[in-house]
C-alpha cells in the first residue's frame, strides 16, 4: 500500500513532466508543427506498413513505399483542389461586402417588427450601427483572407512543412520498433500491466480519431464539395471542404456547413426549392455518414466525445496556436484515459465508499453463553455475534 510521501512524490512527478512538456510546447510552438504532423502520418500509415512486413518486406522499403504512394496520392488531391479553393476563397473575400448588405436588408423588416412590438430605441441608429460593424468586419475578414492566401510568409512556412513533415514521418515509421521497445522498457516493472492497459486504452482512443474520424471527415469533405458545386451553389467547393475540416468534431462540421450553405443558396436564388435542396444534400450526407461511412471505416474504435474534442480545440488554439489544436486530441485522448482511471480509483478508495473491504473486516467475537444448571449438562456452545450485528 502506498505511503503518504510515496503519493506525494508521485504527484509531485508528474505535476512537474506536466509543467515541464506545456512550457516546451509553449517555447516551440512556432517550429512544432511540422513534426507533430510527421508523428500523426507514421501513426496513420502504421498499420499498412506492418502488413506489409508481414509479407517479408523490410521496414525501411516498406516505409519508403508507403509515404511514397501517400505523398503521390496527397499530390495529385491538392492539385486538383487547391485551384478551386484559391479561386472561390478570393472572390468570397471580394463579395464579402455585398453579402454583408444583402443580409442587412433581409434583417431590417424583423428590426422594425420588433422595434414596432417592443419599441426598443431608434431604429435609424440601430441600422447605421449594425451596417457600420458588418462592414468592418467583413473588410477586415476580406483583408486577412487575401492576405493569408497570398501572403510569402505563408508560401515559406508551407515550404518547410513541406520538406519536414516526410522526413519525421520517415524516420518515425522507420524506427517504430526501437520508439515502441524504449517506451516499454521505460514502463516501472512494480506497476507495469496497468500502465501497460492505460497505453492500451490511450492508443484505442487516439486511433479511433486519426484513423478514424481524420478519414471521414476527409471523405465528408470531398463528397460535399463536389455535390455542392454540382448542384451550383456558389461557393459550394469551399464551403464543402470547410464542413470535411470542421467535421474533426462529429455533429458541429455538418451543423455549421448546413447553416451557411442554406444562407448562401437564398440570398443567391431567393428560391425556396433551392433551398430545399441544398438542406436535403445535406440531411442525405448526415445519413449516409452515420449509417454507412462512419460504421465501415471506423469500425468499434472507441473515440472521443464530441464536447471534449471541441473543448480540447479550443483551449490548444487559445493556448498554443495552431500547433495547441493539432496536439489537442492527443492530449484529450491521454487526458480522458487518466481522468477514467483516477476516478476508478476514487471509488475503489474508501474516500468513495467508507465500508471496509469485507475480506479485511474486524474479527468476529465470540461470546460464551453457559447453558443454565437445571439443563442436563452440555459442553458450552459458543455464540458468534459480529459487532454490527442487533442484540
């Protein structure tokens, strides 16, 4: 059984690894990313190396050909999509404005019948107000969306990720054996098949959102893109690929994507049936992603809640940026195992439950009743009466 200063340097431990890995993540978060994307591709192509293996082929071709055909594969799918996402997103940033005043003039009616049945204020105010804000924000947006697009500083960094990302990927698929046998062999043998079932749980969970949410919401974004351009809605390739990236949180990327798409088809046709439409591309996506693709590609994976990994997200990009959201999931994964196994504990302990184990219960006692002298005489037969036991 553990002492208290045995439960206190543990604590102690940890608290400073956890300490010590934020305040890393925070010093390097500008030069992370590419190697945290190299880790999560080598995690995602384990699994067709290792067959492949299995079939006699060494680990460094099998590596090699593996990422080879991974990195033609993501070639030919960015060649043929980044054209149309750059078109759409500049002339988005350019009718940014123009939908800024469409919108307006579909909300001053509902103002006015407001206004009208509460009275709030001046409504001429009101307008200037709102229209004077829409335009900020929709030039500021416009602004940044063309300068990120075309900005160098982006063309530089995309150019480092692009040379990193294959050669940690490489090196990782590569030496899995030799990452996986030192993690192992670092496990305290006292502890080692619980740490060992945590790690166990830990992978289940990761994997079942890498290899498995990461490729419907690819799927996701694909479909919509090219069904949404099909049926003409404007901007439709964008917006289908932002409801695949957005999809990463099961529910939101859909919801988010169904808003905007039904937004944009009524100001472009101010068409019910159009309308009608674009909701039922939508409602058929949903089905067959919860119906067929989800099942088939993700299987019995366990993943991970969709309000912790919106909650994860968010804190990692408020945190630490961009490379705080790609570690978000990991650390949510690790995190919801440890939290499972420490409240497993907690009601193990008797902070949880004050009855004492009954196998380490209080030895029963036994009373000697003598049997009265008029009773023909009988060795004395002893009484067992447990101390929670009424009189």
């Amino acid at each position: 059984m553990a002492t208290a200063s045995s439960v206190r340097n543990h604590a102690l431990f940890w608290t400073g690894s956890t300490i010590l890995f934020l305040a890393l993540v925070w010093v390097l978060r500008d030069v992370l990313l590419p190697f945290i994307c190299g880790m999560a591709i080598a995690y995602l192509l384990g699994p067709i190396v290792r067959r492949l293996i299995g079939y006699g082929v060494p680990r460094k071709w099998a590596a090699v050909l593996i990422l080879g055909s991974f990195s033609v594969v993501l070639i030919i799918i960015l060649a043929l999509i980044v054209p149309f996402a750059y078109r759409e997103a500049v002339q988005l940033a350019q009718d940014l404005p123009q939908l800024a005043d469409k919108a307006q003039a579909h909300l001053v009616p509902y103002i006015e019948m407001m206004q009208h049945k509460f009275g709030a204020g001046d409504l001429t105010d009101f307008q200037t107000t709102i229209k004077e804000n829409m335009d900020k924000v929709f030039k500021v947006g416009g602004t940044l969306l063309v300068g990120i697009i075309g900005g160098g500083q982006l063309i530089l960094g995309m150019a480092s990720f692009i040379i990193i990302t294959p050669i940690v990927a490489f090196f990782v698929m590569e030496q899995w054996v030799v990452i996986t046998r030192w993690i192992d062999d670092m496990i305290p043998r006292k502890n080692y098949e619980k740490i060992h079932g945590l790690l166990s749980k830990m992978d289940r969970k990761i994997s079942g959102f890498i290899r498995g949410q990461l490729l419907v919401s690819f799927f996701l974004g694909i479909s919509y893109a090219i069904v949404l351009t099909l049926a003409g809605l404007k901007f439709g390739f964008l917006i289908g690929l932002m409801t695949g990236v957005l999809s990463v949180i099961p529910l939101v990327g859909t919801t988010i994507g169904l808003i905007v798409s039904i937004s944009v088809a009524w100001f472009q046709s101010y068409s019910i049936e159009y309308t009608a439409i674009i909701t039922v591309i939508f409602l058929v996506g949903q089905f067959l992603e919860g119906n067929i693709v989800s099942p088939r590609i993700m299987g019995s994976a366990v993943g991970l809640h969709p309000v912790w990994i919106l909650l994860a997200l968010v804190a990692g990009g408020a945190l630490f940026g961009l490379t705080g959201m790609f570690l978000a999931v990991p650390v949510a994964a690790v995190a919801g195992v440890l939290i499972a196994f420490a409240i497993s504990e907690y009601k193990k302990s008797l902070f949880y439950d004050n009855v004492a184990d009954p196998a380490v219960q209080a030895p029963a006692v036994q009373v000697i009743v003598q049997m009265p002298a008029e009773q023909p005489a009988e060795p004395a037969a002893p009484l067992i009466i447990h101390p929670d036991t009424p009189e």
